[in-house]
C-alpha cells in the first residue's frame, strides 16, 4: 500500500505516470510539484488505517523479531550505482526526456565485469512480464469495443472534468482493468477536457491510489503478495479491509488537493 501510495509522486513513480508524462508532457518538476504533496498526506493516512484496522496485532502481539542476515556489499557498484540514480534525477528535474535518461542510465549500470550477466537475468520476472503481455492484450481488445465512444457519452452527461467524478470512474475501472489498462483506456478523452493538464495530474493520482482498493488493483500489490506467500497468505477480503477504506480517504484527499 506504501508503495502505491508513494510511487504517485513523480512520473517515474510507476508505469501509469510514466505513460501519463509522456501523453500530456507535463515537465517532470511540475508533475512532482502537483502530486509529492498528495503523495505525502497518503503515507500519513497509509499508516494510521492500517494502524487502526489492525490495533491489536501492535498492542497485544509480542513484538516480532527479525533474524538480520549479512549484506555484501560491493563497494565500487553501490558507488556507480547511487552516480547514476542522482545524475537521472539530475536530468529528470532539468526537464530531459525521461525515457532517454533512463535508457542510457540503465545501460551504464548494465556495463560490468563485476556482475555476470547471467545473475541480472536471473533477476528479471518473467511472469510479470507475461502478464503485462496479457494487460495490453485487453487494453487492445477494449479499444475495438464502443467504450470509447460510451466514455464521450459519459463524460457529457456526468461532467466528467470534475476532479471527483473522474477520480471516481477512474478508481473503479482501474480495479476492473488494473491501472496501466485504464490510463490507456482514458488517453483519447483527457485532451478534449477543459483543463487537460488538471485532468492528466487527477487521472495519474486517482489511478494510481485506487490500486490500494483490492489485490487487483496495481501490479505491485500481485508482486507483493506473491513474494509474500511463502510466509503469509493475503486474501482479497483480508487486504480490502485495510485497502477500501484507505482507497478511499486518500482519493478524496488527492482531490481537495486538486483544487
């Protein structure tokens, strides 16, 4: 949820943002200076629902004790490693096409005779790579559909420019759909709103945290819980009993924010 919560910060926070500076050319200072606020407020609420849902496990429950394992650390690669992460962000903020400097930032970190590149491809998930196959798959299909075309019709008849109700239609296709899928789905209707740019900053924060709203909602939460079954199992009703009600304080807090 933390990571839902946060990633709405920047257009690098996650795909749907990514995709999001690339339609509306929002500048990448701008996109920060819009939503970093909103994204704060939500890790302040991320804390204090998950806090109140679960109020006995950190009253009653003996503290839990986690064994510490030894790091190595490869110096010389941490070192290159954090160059590259400040030089992107360097760029970023100095308004460089984001997908470039990633590129080329990610190609330095990948030229190495430290790492065999056996053990970088050993680290490449290829099932969330599947699956993103299949998201677009349906994206696809959907744009073969009328919903396009209803959305339009939608748009006219509910005012679909206002903050709330496009937060709203945005946070339950993206749980229909997953987030990335609905940010494409919308991408032909933002231009023709009043205020595109207000409209793109609104879809990336309501898209974005109505991935909290159930298991499906965002790829991190599948990551997550898959990562997590050899230790505990999550259920889909198990997660939204913290998820629904912080879904839904953060999204009304993004969209007095809006304002």
């Amino acid at each position: 949820m933390g990571a839902n919560v946060g990633s709405v910060a920047t257009i690098t926070g996650n795909p749907q943002n990514m995709m999001i500076g690339s339609f509306s050319r929002i500048p990448y200072g701008e996109f920060a200076a819009a939503l970093a606020p909103t994204a704060a407020v939500g890790l302040v609420l991320t804390v204090a629902v998950i806090a109140a849902v679960y109020w006995k496990e950190f009253r009653v429950e003996e503290r839990v004790e986690i064994d510490t394992r030894r790091v190595r650390v490869n110096r010389v690669l941490m070192a290159k490693s954090l160059a590259a992460a400040a030089g992107m962000l360097i760029f970023f903020f100095a308004g460089w096409p984001v997908a470039k400097v990633a590129l080329v930032a990610g190609a330095l970190l990948l030229i190495t005779r430290r790492v065999k590149p056996e053990k970088v491809y050993h680290e490449i998930d290829w099932q969330l790579l599947v699956m993103f196959v299949g998201l677009f798959i349906v994206v696809a299909g959907i744009e073969k559909t009328s919903l396009t075309r209803d959305l339009f019709e939608f748009a006219a008849r509910f005012k679909l420019a206002r903050a709330g109700v496009l937060s709203t239609a945005s946070a339950i296709l993206s749980n229909i759909v997953s987030n990335v899928p609905a940010v494409l789905v919308f991408k032909p209707l933002i231009p023709h709103l009043p205020d595109a740019r207000r409209a793109w900053l609104t879809l990336a924060m309501s898209s974005t945290l109505a991935g909290n709203l159930t298991l499906l909602g965002s790829v991190a939460n599948l990551i997550v819980v898959q990562r997590a079954r050899r230790e505990v199992t999550i259920s889909f009703w198990e997660y939204m009993k913290a998820g629904a009600p912080l879904t839904i304080l953060t999204i009304a807090a993004g969209v007095l924010m809006m304002r």
